[in-house]
C-alpha cells in the first residue's frame, strides 16, 4: 500500500484536500486512515498569502487532525532559502501580504517595508494590496544589490469572479525592470517540496497533487516520486499526452488509492507491442493511443494508466482515444 512503501506525503491542498470550501470527495476519511498506519503528511501550497495556522485552521474545519507544523507554504520554503543566502536576522523587504511577513518572522528574520534602505533582499510574494510603488521601491532596492526572492511565479490563481493575476506577474514585471531573475522558492522548484520532506525528517516521500507544472514538475526536480490525482484540474487526457518533464509515477482517481496497491505507470510493460493492464488494452496506431476495455467490469482508471504507459514509451504519439475517464 502507498501508506506503507512512504513514509513521508507531500500533498498538495486545492483540488486534491479540498476545492474552494468544500472537501474532495474521500479525502477526509482516506488521509485520516493512512495517517493512522504511520505515514507522515505535509501540506504543501503555493499560496503564499496565507500563514501556516490559518491553513491548518482551515484543514481542521474539515475534520482533519493537522497541526500548525505540518503545513508547508510558499512563503516558509522561501524564507528557508533565504536562510542559505542572508544571515537570519537582518532586513528583508516585503512585497506581498501577511502570510509572506509570517513566514519571515517565524524564521528569524526582520521584515521592513520595500523602501527601506536596511534590507538585505528583497521577498515578493502574493498580497492584495500589492502597489505600482511597491513594485518600483522593490527595483530600487534589487538594483542596489538586495538579494532578489520569490514565494512562487504562478500566472494566475483563481477568485469568484475568474482568474485573476498571480504572483508571477510581478514578479516578472520587477525581473524586466532590473535584468535580475529572481530565486523562486515555491513549485515547481524543489526547494519547497525538500523543505517539507526536511522537516519531517522523510527518506522516502511522495509528493501528491493535481496539477502536472507545478507538483509533478516540482517532484521530478526534487527527484521524489508523484502520484497525481485526477481530483482536480488535470484530466486524463492531459496527463497521458505529459511532456517528460510532468509524468507522474502513479495516476489514480483520487486520495483513496493511499490504502491501495498503487502501481507505477513505468512498470507497466508491452508485449508485442501492446500494453495490457487491469482489463484494458492499448496499442500505438500511428500518432495516436488506442484504449479499448477486455473486461466488463474494469474500472476506468485502468484506461488511464494504461494509456500512459503506451504513450509515454513512445516519442510520436499526440492523442489519445478510448479513454474511460
């Protein structure tokens, strides 16, 4: 079983714990039981406008039993790197909301405003209130040779009303302005899913999430094994046609594969060229993979993740039929 072969997870929250203010179907009950055989979990997020303890708050209201300590954000894996680069306890300017001053101060460091002349580098992350002139104070500053640091360059992150700009706008908008790339702490760097495997001390962690360029590219740079759920924004057919860089090792439906034999998508191996797998069988047809069922009774995952393995040992394939899910 998954919660037996780790002994650390790695979990992303949206679309895998719980999506806007409802939680994923099995999600409550499936991680409450493998944290009962032993395995060991980290709540890993990008967003870094929230403090550890609202999100562990906010996973409690679910019912689940987390502690402040076993949330990860953005913001704390940046204010670690941070610690590898500037002495913990001087001046970092902030642009960005209250979980990136959080963060900084629950690491030692002092946080000051983007025009202050004392600071030693320079953390943006994100914050609603983010302004043109904490923008140009943040340029002054990083030209001026202040260490240049990012929560995360997420495009986009989603609201009530759709898709609103996310921190790597600004981010971008300060690296064009100063030619200084920032350092990014968040996915799909694997500063923040080493981080979390750190704290929890794990030499075997896997990293689950919904979302193949931030949490599998962000395991694979980390070199941790991933299984993606479908819970959440990818779909099946996305995840068969993966580039290399955002394969999981495992795909399944959602987080009650944690108490299930889970099997990696490379162990599933062709015979004359066709795959077969849990009642499914798939075959490379020109540029295309085609899945049909053997058994009545499969169930759809198996299409999935036999899908995968053929596309995936081949290097032309760009579509995909017969998909179950």
């Amino acid at each position: 079983m998954l919660c037996k072969d780790y002994d650390a997870a790695l979990i992303d929250l949206d679309g895998v714990v719980y999506i806007s203010e409802n939680a994923v179907d099995y999600a409550v009950e499936s991680l409450t039981s493998a944290v009962g055989t032993g395995l060991r979990c980290a709540f890993v997020t990008n967003n870094a406008g929230r403090s550890a303890p609202l999100v562990a708050t906010h996973l409690r209201s679910f019912g689940l039993d987390v502690h402040d300590a076993d949330v990860m954000t953005s913001a704390m894996a940046a204010a670690d790197l941070l610690a590898t680069h500037v002495e913990v306890g001087l001046a970092v300017a902030v642009v960005g909301g209250p979980g990136v001053t959080w963060a900084l101060v629950a690491a030692g460091f002092r946080p000051v405003a983007p025009n202050d002349p004392v600071a030693v580098a320079v953390l943006m992350g994100y914050g609603p209130q983010i302004s043109w002139q904490d923008l140009a104070h943040a340029c002054v500053a990083i030209r001026a040779g202040a260490l240049f640091v990012a929560t995360n360059t997420d495009r986009t992150f989603p609201t009530s009303e759709g898709l609103a700009p996310g921190n790597g706008v600004f981010v971008q908008a300060v690296e064009e302005a100063t030619s200084i790339t920032a350092l990014v702490a968040g996915k799909p760097s694997p500063v923040i899913f080493r981080s979390a495997a750190q704290r929890l001390n794990a030499q075997r962690a896997l990293v689950i999430g919904d979302r193949l360029n931030t949490d599998i590219a962000g395991a694979n740079n980390a070199g941790f094994d991933s299984l993606l759920v479908l819970s959440g924004v990818t779909s099946a057919r996305e995840v068969v046609l993966a580039i290399p860089a955002e394969r999981p090792t495992m795909i399944e439906n959602d987080l009650r594969c944690l108490a299930e034999n889970a099997h990696p998508i490379q162990a599933i191996q062709p015979v004359d060229h066709v795959w077969d797998w849990a009642g499914w069988r798939a075959r490379v047809v020109g540029a295309q993979v085609v899945v049909e069922a053997v058994d009545p009774s499969a169930q759809p995952i198996g299409s999935v993740q036999v899908a995968a393995a053929a596309a995936w040992a081949s290097q032309r394939v760009v579509d995909v039929i017969g998909l179950a899910l």
